[in-house]
C-alpha cells in the first residue's frame, strides 16, 4: 500500500528515487505522471497515486505527455527489448519450447520468429532454440544427479522429444551418454 505522506513527500520534492517506483495521477485532468514530472505541482486534493502504469491507466488515466511515465525505470519500455526477451525466457524455462514451435512462441510474445531470433542473439547470444535446448540439458543433468529416474523418464521430464533426441543432445555437450555419465559420478561419489 502506498502512503499519502510518503507519496506527497516524494512528488514534491521530485525525488528521483521515487521514479518509476508509484505514479501520480491528477484528478482534475486525469492524467497521470511520474514523480520527477517537471509541470506545475497540481494541489494535493487533487492528486491520487498509483502503484503502476497500468493501474493509472485502468483507472481512467492517461500518460503525460511531458514525462512520459509509460518510460519510468523499472517498467517495460525502459527495458526495452531486454523485457521481450526476459518474457521469452520465462516461458522457455516453463517448456514453452516443448510443446510448441518457435512461430508459436513468437506470436505469443507479439512479435515475429525473425526478429524474436535477433534479440536472442543480442541480449543472450543463442537462438530461442538453442537456450531451450540448454534448459532441457541442464534439468536432465540435475535430474542424472539427483534422481534415480530411469533415463527415458528424465529425457521426457527434461522436455526432449524421445529418449534417442536427449542422447544425442546429452552426448553432443559431454563426453558420455547419460547412463554413462550416471554411472561415473556414482563411482565418483561412492554411492554406486
């Protein structure tokens, strides 16, 4: 919850480390700001104050022209691209990857496989494919260690295709197949 006193405080004074953090919305206009808003300071009856953005803006208020406040730090737009790809990679690690195909995944995210590759290589350096494929690895070797699945269930669980895809895929990374690699940390470890 947000307090009016601490609120007023910030919007006042234009405390920058407020920005981005609650939105001023005026009543009278019904627009809304954020804290560092270089207009004239509206009287404080008619001010109300908003969490979010988008809380504004369901609330009947739209953005200021002169800040900007759709650009406040922590929201979608001061990220940039960098908030398209951090979505993409939320549902990747959810198997967004296993189920469906980058096209689909693409248009999920509202935007073309083209241009969804391209920020991939940007902000990550891999392909929405390849990371997907490193996810699965990474939740198998997991699961090699600390599971006694047998290896078709970790290669299903994992999000690979077939048990014959995730060998592939498993021996490609590391020097051995997954039974093998099983097997030399068990040795290694005492447990088997």
């Amino acid at each position: 919850m947000l307090e009016f006193q601490t609120c007023e405080a910030a919007r006042l004074s234009r405390d920058p480390r407020f920005d981005g953090v609650f939105f001023v919305g005026v009543k009278t206009s019904r627009i809304y700001c954020r804290t560092i808003c270089p207009v004239r300071q509206p009287l404080s009856k008619n001010i109300i104050y908003f969490t979010t953005a988008a809380a504004a803006e369901a609330g009947g208020y739209r953005p200021c022209l002169r800040c900007r406040p759709e650009t406040a730090p922590k929201s979608a737009a001061w990220n940039g691209t960098l908030s398209t790809v951090s979505r993409a990679m939320k549902l990747i690690e959810e198997g967004a990857l296993d189920t469906a195909s980058l096209p689909e995944l693409a248009e999920r995210l509202g935007i073309g496989e083209r241009h969804l590759s391209r920020l991939f290589k940007k902000h990550v350096g891999a392909t929405p494919l390849q990371t997907a494929k490193t996810i699965r690895l990474q939740r198998a070797k997991r699961l090699l260690d600390e599971s006694d699945l047998k290896v078709a269930e970790i290669a299903f669980q994992s999000g690979f295709g077939s048990v014959r895809q995730f060998n592939a895929a498993f021996s490609q990374a590391y020097p051995y197949a997954p039974s093998d690699y099983r097997d030399k940390r068990r040795k290694a470890s005492g447990t088997g």
